[in-house]
C-alpha cells in the first residue's frame, strides 16, 4: 500500500457526509459504510463490495457494486490474468474467502476454463 501511495495511483480521503456514515453503520461495519459515503461524496457510481448487506445499501443509494471475482472475471476476460482458477484458489487458501462451490464452478465456466 506504501508504495502505491508513493506512485500516486491509491489516495487516501476522508468522507465528507459523517451523519450519512454514521447511519450506515448501524448495519454495516464502519469500512463498508465509509466505502459508501466516500463513492457518494466523490460521485463514483460503482463501488467494489462484496458483502451482500453492503451491496444492498450501495445499490439503495444508487450505486452499482461488483464483488471481487467479478473484478477478477473481468481482468481474466482482458487478458490481465492467466489463471481465474489460481486467483480464486489462493482467495480461499490463502485469506480463507469464501467462495460456495456453485460459485466457484459458475466463475470459471464463464472464464472458459
């Protein structure tokens, strides 16, 4: 994170709408219900999210959301990875996400693998 901070490609940015924020948090925890506020405050209309209560109150607010195998199903589909088995693979080995196996299985046979 360092070093994209240094590159000058992440920026860090505190949310304006603290009460918006706040009111979020009585679902959300408070990572999430920032995320929200923050993409309303900048004007950003998709928000990566993948909690299913996140989501729901993104797209509440108007936002449209993709979760990270959608992230990973579209940079697979532009060439930008090789394997979408080896990423969701070490997703649920490495960091414990969860992914069912019905997913698992939809994700790659839409990958073409």
């Amino acid at each position: 994170m360092r070093m994209a901070l240094n590159e000058g490609w992440l920026k860090v940015k505190e949310i304006q709408n603290k009460p918006l924020a706040q009111s979020l948090s009585l679902d959300l925890h408070q990572g999430e219900a920032e995320a929200i506020t923050l993409a309303i405050d900048l004007g950003i209309n998709l928000l990566v999210m993948d909690e299913k209560i996140g989501r729901e109150r993104a797209k509440d607010l108007g936002l449209k959301t993709v979760g990270v195998l959608g992230v990973l199903l579209n940079a697979k589909k532009h060439g930008r990875i090789k394997s979408l088995k080896d990423a969701m693979t070490a997703l649920r080995d490495e960091i414990g996400f969860f992914i069912s196996d019905d997913l698992y299985r939809q994700i790659l046979a839409q990958a073409g693998e």
